[in-house]
C-alpha cells in the first residue's frame, strides 16, 4: 500500500497526537499528599483541544484506509474499531467535564490515550501493517 494522502494525514495526526497528549494530561495533573500542584489550566486546556482535534482527524481519516490485505470486513481491519471508541470516549469525557466530574473525564482521556494512541501504535508497528514494513524493513532492515 503506498503513502496515500489520507495515510499522511492520519499518519502525522497519530503522531502528533501520540507526542502532544502527555503535554494535556501532564499541564492538569493534581497534587500528590504533601507535595503543592503542578496545574497549568491554560496550557491543558489548549494542548487538550489540539489533542481532540488531531484524535478526530485521525479517527475521521482512518474510515478512509482500507486494507484488503489483511482480515477485514470491506476492507475495514479490526484495527478500525477504534474509530468508534474515539467518538465515544471522546464523546463521554466532554459529558464528564461538562458535568463537573473532572476525575471521569480524566479517566475517560487517560484511557483514551492509552488505547488509541499507545495501543494503536504498537499494533500498527506489527511487521505485516504499512508503517511496520516501513520502520521495521526499510528503515532498519530487519524484516
């Protein structure tokens, strides 16, 4: 598969996203008993939007990849349903915040971040996907 315009813009919104969301989960972290808090409210919340935003961009891209080779359903992988869990944790964490439990709404993000961006990213590293052939072939040339 070559690198489509769509892989570009998922591949460097996945990236971004990956390096940018532990600037908003680290700008609004609480204190730890006896030690004073770090918060930087300003810098959470913009690091916070252009993480959400680069999450949709890569969600919304992603529905444009389609891969036959690998096991799919209409080209769609098992990787794409993550797709709908960005919609709905991001969807959940703004209800949280917009009812105040700011504790669910980090669980919410914490684990969002997690999923789609650590776990995404270590199952897109697998020899058989795109950017696993690249790094791990042609840059390296171990595969």
């Amino acid at each position: 598969m070559p690198m489509s315009p769509v892989i570009a813009i998922h591949l460097s919104a996945a990236l971004c996203a990956l390096a940018l969301g532990p600037v908003a989960l680290w700008a609004r972290r609480g204190h730890k008993a006896g030690q004073p808090a770090t918060q930087h409210p300003r810098l959470h919340r913009a690091a916070g939007y252009a993480w959400v935003t680069l999450m949709l961009m890569t969600a919304i891209s992603a529905v444009f990849i389609r891969d036959f080779s690998l096991p799919n359903i209409a080209g769609y992988t098992p990787i794409h349903i993550l797709v709908p869990v960005v919609f709905g944790s991001l969807f959940m964490a703004f209800r949280a915040l917009f009812q105040r439990d700011i504790d669910r709404h980090r669980g919410w993000m914490r684990s969002l971040y997690g999923f789609a961006c650590i776990g995404s990213g270590v199952f897109t590293l697998l020899p058989n996907r795109y950017l696993g052939q690249l790094v791990w072939g042609q840059w390296l040339g171990l595969v």
